[in-house]
C-alpha cells in the first residue's frame, strides 16, 4: 500500500469531526472520497496532508509513520495536496508560481524555471507564463494549483474539490486534467462534493458520513449502497430505491 | 522595463558616484552621506519585511547593537571601532534567533506589535545601563589616532564607504531574488499555509531571512556609529529608527530591489528640511509625516512608488503598441 490511514480520529475541543476512518490507496489508483456537507471528508483530508496533526490514530506512507511530520515533510516525501480554494501567489507570475513547485527538486533557479516550464506545457498553461496570478480566474486558480502542484514532482496528489465552482465545459477540460496526471503515473484522493464527477474517474470510492467510512467500493456498488443513499438523500429514499 | 538593463545599472550608478563631486559643501555632503546610510537600513530591513513580508517595526534593536559595538569597543579598551562592525554583527544575529524564533509563530499585525515590544524594552533596558552609558550614551574617539578609526572631518569619505555597502547589500539582494531563497521567501509572504503545501521550510526560511536583515541593519548602525561618534538610546535604538526603515522601504516599494533607495532618497531630505526649518520640533514633525505616508500608502498605493511607476509604463506600452498597431494594420493583420 502506497498510503494507508489506520482508525485516524479529529477531535476540535468536545466536537469529534472524524470519528474513526481508514483509508487504503495502492500505488497507481484513484480513489474517491465522497460525503455530504460536514461528513469530515476536509478534516480527514487535512490529516493524511499533514496539515493537522489527528489526535488517534496513524498515517503510513510507503511504510513510514508520516502522522505527525509537517505539511512540508510530506511535499518532500511525494505527497502533494491542493486547496478548495486555490491559495495561488497572487503578486508573482505563473511561471514563479509554479517554479516555488519545482524548486522542492530542482535547488537551481534555471533547472527549476525548466521543469516549471515543462509543467506548464502539460497542464495548459504556457501561454500566460508570464502573467500575474491574480489575474486569472476560479478554473485557471484551480489549474494552477494543480501545475504547482506537480512540479514538486509527487507520487501522491490529494485533490480537494479540484471541481466545485467550475461549469460543465471547465470540469470536462478539469477532468481531462486529472487522467493525464494519473496517466503519468502518479496515484490520486480525490475529495469531491459532486457525486457523479467522482463516479466516473475513481476506481474506488470511499464514503464518510458523520466522520465514520460508512462504504467503500467500486462505483457501481457505490450508488446501490443504502447506507450511502440514505447519507446522502435521507432515509425515505434508500427505502424506495430498494423496492424493487 | 527598460531594455538593456545594464545601461540602468550603469547610469545609476554613474550618478551616485558623481553625486558628491558635483554637489560639494557640508550641508549637501552630509545630507548624500545620511541618504545612502539610510538606504542601507532600509534595504537591509527589506530583506524580511519586504520580501519575506513580515512586518518588524523593532528593527531598532539590530541597528542599535551595531551602533553601540563599535563606541564599546573605544570605551573599553580604546580598540578601533572597526573591531565592533563585525562583533555587532554577530550579536545582532545571535538576537535576531532568540527574537525570532518566538515571535515568527505570530503573523501580521501581531508580530509587528510583538516587535515594537522587544525593541521598547531593549531601549529602556539600555537607557538605565550604566556600563553603555545610560541615557546619556557613548562617544568615539575625537581625532583620529590612525586611518583604523575612520574619522574623517568631511562627509565624503562616508558617502564612499557607504556606497560600497550599499553596492554589496543589492547585488546580494538582488543574487537573492534570483535564487530558490528569494523565490521561497515571497512565497511566504503571498500565502505560508500554501508554501508549506509546496515544502517550503516556512519557519526555518524566516528565521534566515530575519538572520540576514539583522546583520546588514547592525552594518548600517555601525556606519551610523562611526560618522556621527555618538550615539545613545533615542537616536540608535529608539522606534522611530525602526519606523524610518519601514516607510523608507514601504514607500519606494517594498520587497523590491531599488524601492528603499528610491526612499531614502525622497524622505530624508524631506526630514531634514522639516528639521533645519522647525529644530527642536522637528523629530515630532517626523512622526506626523511617517503617519501620513503610512496612512497614504496602505490606502492607495500598497505597493509603492515602483509598483505605481510600472503600472504607468505598461499603460504607455499599451498604448503605444496600439498606436504602432494602427499604422502598420495593413502587414500586421496578415501575418
């Protein structure tokens, strides 16, 4: 297993926010991590990207307990993470955005503004190199978020909400985005709100309500899960969808 | 832009070199002098306020100790002052750690206002220390014993002296921007949560940033030691030395090359004018015109002059572009 979180338990003061979840990921997967609104899909998230420190359980990466290191550590390690709401350099470049990226392998300025450039190939951005950041909007944020993102070179990239906010046409360009990172070999979490984005580019789907994994499978099996319509849509839902 | 920025360079310099020479008499000799020495605390201050976008107003502190070393030095042991520039430099440094490392975990206004706290007390701890000589302060050596004490009756030779560190302080500012580190540190200043995100090291790379502007202020203090041959707590360590950086800086254009020069330039010759003009009145004068271009500014033009100055530029360039775009419509547009 390339990333594997054992029990992990969030507690903010006497409200427990993640109540217990595990999560497997195998190298060269992409798995979804759904919920609705306050399931604790974020704090979970913000957990396995060292962003908070879980007060139980255990994060391992690669065999190595990576619970407690810093947001940093993990970007050293080959965990990559992006925001809900894209936190872009706003008064530097996109180029510079994303050469802060590669510097993480790249010590070297030239080597360094090289790999962005190549990053900004791949990801479509090229072209406004040498644009302010602020001057792009939410799908341009959310993308070069994710361009800055693979220039740290990762193995794992957790994608949170890398869709919410972006119209039809712009998820469609989003998720033609997320199969080629995967398809370059790189393993995908991704946390989505929209269930039926989720559904079509994750192998396996994780569901967490009320900070506990309530399910866990293959989409089809996802859909079809009580549990999960009843999270979801309420009790008197999952009972018609079962009537045959 | 310009297009050759070698001949900018070259031109700048060409003028700070000439400056002098052509402006020759005390009054103007002093007034070059104390520019460039301020440009040096400035753009020493720039380095963690600018850049790295953490706001010290206790600056005071590091120029303060550079300041004192040397005339300790003197009074001590009679030893030239010179031997206090680079011990002035190491206590700064050794401060800049202790202070840092507690006062980093607070960001924006808090770490200001914790800053303006150790600089208070550093200069109230210092006005009731007999061994620096309390509020009266310290003295140089009157006439110079060897060229070692670096006592000169005209202000020239400090003009030239402080040019030169003013020369190596922005080329290795200017090597900085170009590096991972400069890269790293106006990451920290556009977002920490998402430099971290990225692996930059957040804490560690202040804390050098911090370490680095510390010894270029105490530089500065130490300059400002050896041309005055005086100093005590209110003109070393006081707030308004830490207030005068940030403007400077702010002004210009913080986190930028040249923008503390551009600075110095404006405001101290303004300063010293509301000085000769008011006397005594002046430094209170000071605070109301610091207060002033800090209100202007965070209202109007956060960015400073420089920033104002290239918005301007690239409107022109625009402009003109479209102009050229009329004129030769017919080639252009079928290219």
């Amino acid at each position: 297993m390339l990333l594997r979180a054992e029990s992990i338990r969030m507690a903010f003061g006497g409200f427990l926010a993640v109540a217990d979840a595990g999560l497997e990921v195998a190298e060269g997967e992409i798995v979804g991590l759904i919920g609705p609104n306050g399931a604790g899909k974020t704090t979970f998230f913000n957990c396995l990207a060292g962003d908070l420190k879980p007060s139980g359980g255990r994060v391992l990466f690669d065999g190595a307990d990576i619970t407690l290191a810093s947001p940093e550590a993990h970007a050293a390690l080959g965990i990559a993470r992006t925001f809900q709401v894209p936190a872009t350099f706003d008064e530097m470049t996109i180029l510079e955005n994303v050469m802060v990226g590669a510097f993480l392998r790249h010590p070297r300025e030239k080597e360094a503004r090289e790999a962005a450039r190549r990053t900004l190939a791949l990801t479509g951005l090229e072209r406004l190199a040498e644009h302010k950041a602020k001057s792009l909007g939410t799908p341009g944020r959310k993308r070069l978020g994710i361009a800055r993102v693979m220039a740290t070179e990762p193995r794992l990239v957790l994608l949170d909400e890398a869709l919410a906010g972006l119209n039809p046409a712009e998820i469609q360009q989003a998720i033609e985005l997320v199969r080629m990172i995967h398809r370059s070999g790189v393993t995908l979490v991704i946390v989505e709100h929209i269930m039926e984005v989720v559904l079509t580019l994750a192998e396996r789907i994780v569901v967490l309500n009320q900070g506990r994994v309530i399910a866990e499978g293959r989409p089809k099996e996802i859909v079809n899960d009580p549990a999960v319509i009843d999270a979801y849509l309420g009790r008197s839902h999952a009972r018609r969808a079962h009537q045959p | 832009m310009p297009r050759k920025p070698i001949i900018g360079w070259l031109a700048l310099a060409a003028v700070l070199i000439v400056f002098p020479l052509v402006f020759t008499g005390a009054y103007y000799e002093q007034l070059a002098a104390f520019v460039i020495l301020s440009a040096i605390s400035a753009s020493a201050w720039n380095l963690v306020g600018g850049y790295a976008g953490q706001v010290s107003v206790g600056h005071a502190v590091f120029f303060g100790v550079g300041a004192y070393m040397p005339l300790l030095f003197y009074k001590l042991w009679e030893a030239s002052p010179l031997l206090g520039f680079p011990a002035g430099i190491v206590v700064s440094v050794l401060i800049a750690i202790v202070i840092g490392v507690p006062t980093f975990r607070l960001s924006g206004h808090y770490f200001s206002m914790a800053t303006i706290a150790v600089a208070e007390l550093i200069r109230i701890l210092v006005s009731d220390w007999d061994f620096l000589g309390g509020a009266i302060g310290l003295m140089g050596p009157a006439t110079p014993r060897g060229w070692w004490d670096l006592v000169y009756r005209s202000s020239v030779p400090y003009y030239y002296i402080f040019l030169a560190v003013l020369a190596v302080l922005l080329y290795i500012t200017h090597r900085m921007e170009r590096s991972r580190f400069g890269y790293y540190l106006r990451a920290i200043r556009a977002g920490e949560r998402a430099a971290r995100s990225l692996g930059v090291p957040v804490s560690r790379y202040k804390l050098y940033a911090l370490m680095l502007s510390a010894g270029f202020t105490s530089l500065a203090g130490s300059l400002y030691a050896v041309k005055f041959g005086f100093v005590d707590p209110g003109s070393a360590l006081g707030i308004l030395v830490s207030v005068q950086m940030v403007v400077m800086a702010a002004l210009g254009g913080a986190g930028r090359l040249l923008g503390p020069l551009l600075g110095a330039v404006i405001l101290v010759p303004l300063q010293t004018t509301t000085n000769t003009f008011f006397g005594g009145a002046g430094t209170g004068l000071a605070f109301i015109l610091y207060g002033g271009i800090i209100m202007l500014l965070s209202r109007f033009e956060p960015g400073g002059l420089l920033e104002l100055w290239e918005r301007f530029q690239a409107r022109r360039e625009a402009r003109t572009a479209r102009g050229r775009a009329l004129l030769g419509a017919g080639e252009d547009h079928a290219a």
